[in-house]
C-alpha cells in the first residue's frame, strides 16, 4: 500500500477561479466558464472544502455523509467524472508535509476519461511521442496524444520514471529501487495518463493511423486546436497591457523607393471574368528572360494583393484594411521581393512598404541573397533562376499579442489565402506563378539581419513573366 505520509489528492486546476455560491459552483478559466448546480447540502460542503485545499475522494465523501445524506453519495462520484472529463480538476500526488511530488494537471478542457489503470504487473515503456522539459524548477511531461500533462516537482520522481527507457513492471522497478511498490504504482498511473509512458502491449503511441505523423506535427496539430491546447484560445490579448502592440503597419526599413502609382478602384476593371481565372490558374515554372517581368506589373501585383487601404484602432490595437482578408485584421504577412530579373529595379532582397506602396532596398544582391535565389530555384524545380520570388515573412508577435495557441495555425492560414490570391491575380495580369511548399528562414534571417522567430519567412511564391508558348487569359471586355 501506499505509504502513510504519501496520497493521492484532488483539487482544482491550475489558475482557476472557483467561486461557490448558496446552490451552484462557478468555475473560471480565462475565457472559459461552467457552472454546476449543486443542490445537496452534503455536496456543497464537500466542494466549499476542496475550494480550499486539495483532498482526497474518501475526505469529500465523508464530508458529503456527515453535512448531508446518504443519496448525496451517489452524486458526488458522478459530479468528481464529470467535472475531470471537463478539465475542472487536477490530481496531486503529495508527502505528508503536504509538498507536491508529482501531480497531472488537465490540458484543455475536453478529456476523454482514463479507462485502464496501472496495477503492479503492468509491463510499462516510455512513450516514443512524449516530450520532457523543464518549467521553472519542476519536470513537464506532455504527448500530443492524451489531454494531460505530468508535472514532477521531487527530482528523485524523474530519475525513476526515465528507467522505463526499457519495458518493466512497478514491481520489478519497485525491487530494483527500493520504492513502494504502491506509491510506484500511483504514480506510473499519473505518468500513464499524461503519455509519459504507455502499456507495452498496448502501444498507442504506435497506432498504424499514426505511423506518418512525425512528431513536431502531431504537435502542432494538436496544441492548435481548441479543447487541446494549453492555456487561453483564440483573441485573448494576454499580452495586453504587459507588451506594446506592434503598429498595424510595419515601420520603414530605410529609404523608400517608390513604386508606379495604382489605383485600386479602377485596376482589374477589364481582368477575365472571375470563373475563367479560376479554371486557367495554373502553376507555371518557366520564365521568359527575354522579356522579364517589369517594375510596372510587380507594382500592380504587389497592390492589388497587399496595399493598405486604412488603418484603424479596435480598442485594443492597430488594425489595418487590405485587399485580401485577416483575422482581427492584424495582416501580419510582409513581402519580401527577391530581385534576380526585373526591368527597372536592381537584383536583391527589398521590403513592400504597404503603407506607402514603395520597395526599401534590405540586401543588395550578394552570396546571401544567391543562396536564397537558389533554394527558390531548387523548391520551385526551375531549370533557371525565378525572375522575382515573394518571400513572405510573419511579424509573429503581431499575431501571437492577441491570439493564444492558434497564433501560428493562423499565419498559416493567411499564407494560404496569400497564394490564392497571388495565383488569381497573376492568371489575371497574364503573369507566371507557382507557390512553393517550403523554403529556408535561416537564408532568410542571414539577408535580412531579421531575428527568424521576430520575423521570419512562412512561404515563398515566385513570379515572372509567362513563356512565349503560354496563352494570356482572355479579357473579359
């Protein structure tokens, strides 16, 4: 058994606010509530207590028995299911000083319930898709895979759970390190559920419906999405009020050249109809060098899909208005054209100033803005040089001050509704275009003199003009 000094406890989650009134419990997370009725006395006693203090199941139900009755018993179990499947609750396994030595807290708030527990003779193993790091002076252990995070605050606790780096029952770690086997049990329990380890003959962990998900993306997948993530979701401006905003439009790099004027209310009046740009859009990978694509049309290009239209102030933030559209009209994409090729402009890495319509010269051409043409080329499978590529990097903290744990999923969402409209407009401008499914933020940072985590490449479009073989779209007038 467990020894007398060490238990097993509830308590609340993490950063909750509880509030119990005369007949209901109100629980607080951020931007997330529930409420529970609690009409039985002997149960509006028991959680009053555990407001307090973390305890055990068998002190709530000897709470319930003595304010209340019997009936009240059958509710409290129900009440605990529940309120644990809705991430309310964290288990917290302490000494008898009351320290904590390993407790698992809820991620999210949608938890599937824990259908088999650990016994003596469990042949356990560590999971191949969990990750360990440290937070402040305690061991965080979390898998994409479950909804629960371990949290081991005594050092001793680590030592002993890494030993699963081979399959071994409670038992015979139990004997090989002189632990309770009791206490091991409890919790490798805790660790089982957080995915720390995993049954041996029952490796979730290796499920065939995950053999091609690596890890880093079945991490992303996971903390991305609402009821799995951790913390706050969506536009909780947790940063407000501790951070400055950055400004709706990104300040200039350094001296503006400006770009041939283009009027937005007018430009496109005489495209192809909409249904026919759709149909011919394609992705063309050849360039005609003999007459390369000019200052005139990246200008139209780069307007007609980035251009700043007004800047506003929601009431917590600058905000600004564009052509293509961005939650909480943050637009936190700025185009980097990469000049190999253009009539009128010098080869090299420039800046779209969006605000002022213009071009700033970041990297003139050199062995860093070449190591980025050639991974253009090499992504894009071009036998020459793309006349121009779009580099599109992501001012994060633009998105990440208002949003939490979808922040990056976001990003990627603009870059997605980037190159449509890329694509759309230069089937419409008779241009060639292909997006590129990857490219190298280091090369990036290296030209730009850009931190890759301030400010660092998410996509990358390249375009040109059309081979004298590709047909122009029809006009529609």
């Amino acid at each position: 058994m467990m020894t007398e000094e060490e238990e097993l406890l509830l308590a609340f989650r993490t950063g909750v606010e509880v509030t119990i009134g005369q007949d209901r419990l109100t629980m607080v997370d951020d931007h997330i509530q529930s409420v529970v009725p609690l009409q039985e006395p002997g149960v509006l006693a028991a959680f009053t207590q555990l407001a307090e203090r973390p305890l055990s199941e068998d002190t709530l139900f000897e709470t319930v028995m003595e304010v209340g009755d019997s009936s009240s018993a059958f509710v409290l179990p129900a009440l605990l299911r529940r309120l644990e499947s809705g991430g309310w609750l964290r288990m917290v396994f302490q000494d008898g000083s009351g320290r904590e030595l390993v407790a698992l807290e809820p991620r999210g708030h949608v938890l599937s319930p824990i259908t088999r527990h650990v016994v003596a003779s469990s042949a356990l193993v560590l999971s191949s898709r969990a990750i360990v790091r440290s937070v402040g002076e305690r061991l965080l252990a979390e898998s994409p895979l479950t909804s629960w995070d371990l949290v081991v605050s005594e050092p001793s606790w680590v030592a002993t759970l890494l030993q699963f780096t081979q399959t071994m029952t409670p038992t015979e770690l139990a004997e090989a390190t002189g632990t309770d086997t009791a206490t091991l049990v409890t919790v490798c329990d805790l660790a089982v559920a957080s995915g720390l380890l995993v049954f041996a003959d029952d490796r979730v962990d290796q499920a065939p419906e995950l053999q091609m998900w690596s890890l880093p993306d079945l991490w992303f997948h996971t903390m991305s999405r609402v009821g799995s993530s951790r913390g706050g979701y969506g536009g909780t401006f947790r940063f407000e009020g501790e951070i400055p905003p950055e400004p709706a439009v990104r300040p200039a790099l350094g001296e503006l050249l400006a770009l041939p004027e283009v009027d937005l209310t007018t430009v496109g009046v005489h495209d192809p109809a909409l249904g026919e740009v759709v149909r011919s859009r394609r992705s063309t990978r050849v360039h005609n060098d003999q007459a390369p694509i000019g200052q005139e049309e990246l200008s139209e290009l780069l307007a007609r899909v980035a251009a700043v239209k007004e800047v506003t102030f929601d009431g917590h933030e600058e905000v600004s208005f564009r052509q293509l559209p961005s939650g909480g009209a943050l637009h936190e994409l700025e185009i980097y054209p990469l000049v190999h090729h253009c009539a009128g402009l010098e080869p090299g890495l420039y800046h779209y100033h969006a605000g002022d319509h213009g071009l700033e010269l970041v990297c003139p051409a050199d062995a860093k803005t070449k190591l980025l043409l050639e991974y253009a080329q090499r992504m894009s499978v071009m036998e020459s040089s793309p006349q121009v590529t779009l580099l599109l990097a992501a001012r994060f903290n633009r998105a990440m001050w208002k949003y939490e744990s979808m922040a990056y999923s976001l990003v990627l969402k603009h870059v997605g509704v980037m190159y449509e409209a890329l694509y759309l407009t230069c089937a419409a401008m008779g241009l060639a275009g292909v997006a590129l499914g990857g490219g190298n933020s280091a090369a990036f940072a290296a030209a730009s003199g850009l931190s890759m985590y301030q400010e660092g490449t998410v996509g990358e479009f390249v375009v040109g003009s059309l081979p004298a073989s590709e047909p122009i779209v029809a006009s529609a007038s």
